[in-house]
C-alpha cells in the first residue's frame, strides 16, 4: 500500500478501499445465493454457511452472514433450511407466518371478536391506567395498548356492562 502524499491521495486510497469492500460484499452475497439454491447443499447453521464460504476464499463473520441472509430473502421459510425467498413469494410468507402464528399465538382460543374502547389520560398515565383496568377486569379485557397519554382496550365482544362501569369511575 501506497503511503498518501496529499489529501487527494488520502481520498483516492479511501474511495478505493470502499469500492475494493463493496465488491466484496456483493461478491459473498452473490455465493450465499449460489449455495442456497444448489441442490446438493442444505444448510440449516449459520456456521456452516461461513464454514463454506471461508473454503470458497470469502471470510466473513456469522453476523455479517446473518444480515446479509435477511437482506437477500434467505430464510427458514421450510423447516430448518435455508431457502432463497425474494422478497414476492408469497409461499415463503404464508409458511413463515403459519409456523409463527402456531408456536407464539393462543391458537386454543383463536381470534376473537372485540370491541374497543379508548381513553385519553394525563401525559405518562396510559399504561398505569391500563395496567390498573386489567387488574380489575381482568376476565372480561382481551388486551391493551398505552402510549404516553392514550390507552385503547380490546374488550370481549360488546361489553355494555364494562364501558358503564369504567363510564362511571371516570365520572
């Protein structure tokens, strides 16, 4: 490397190593790609992507390999190996949201009809109020949501009975 004379010299070595590193990140993003789609390969470990890509002369850390799968649409979309996924195959989403929907949501129950209700508090008061609402009326709030001065609850179906009673807490 070539020690800089002049600033100009300084700002060509620097525009040179910015062009020499995006090079390189195009030229790992566009391997990931290929092992992805290769036949032969599945990868179910970040760790084995880098593994690879180190054999094929690309160093990179998991991290930048993480970020690089988000960026690309590679993901887990079936079972535990990566696929390329652009960003338009709706397939892709659907399974990733239907394995989301089943490990992280209250499927017993299943969606729910409510109504809402919505409260204006004083500034930094939303989620006590809304705290202090579920505590009472636990059984009969499916859930809230507090900003800094409003609080919305999602309440079982039509509830006359709650609106007239939190009506008149507040009168």
């Amino acid at each position: 490397m070539v020690k800089p004379n002049s600033n100009n010299d300084a700002k060509k070595l620097v525009e040179e190593r910015r062009k020499e590193e995006m090079r390189a990140t195009e030229d790992r993003r566009r391997e990931l790609i290929r092992m992805i789609r290769d036949e032969n390969m599945k990868f179910s470990k970040q760790e084995a992507l880098v593994k690879e890509l180190e054999k094929r002369g690309i160093i990179a850390t998991q991290s930048t390999v993480s970020r690089d799968l988000k960026l690309l649409g590679i993901g887990k979309y079936e079972g535990d190996v990566y696929v390329f996924a652009p960003h338009g195959m709706d397939h892709y989403k659907r399974a990733d949201l239907s394995r989301i929907l089943k490990e992280y949501a209250d499927i017993d129950k299943g969606p729910r009809k409510v109504t809402t209700i919505a409260l204006r508090t004083e500034p930094g008061f939303a989620q006590f109020v809304g705290k202090k609402i579920e505590e009472l009326y636990g059984e009969q709030i499916f859930g809230s949501v507090a900003d800094d001065d409003t609080l919305i609850l999602a309440v079982e179906e039509e509830n006359e009975e709650l609106m007239l009673k939190l009506g008149n807490l507040m009168s």
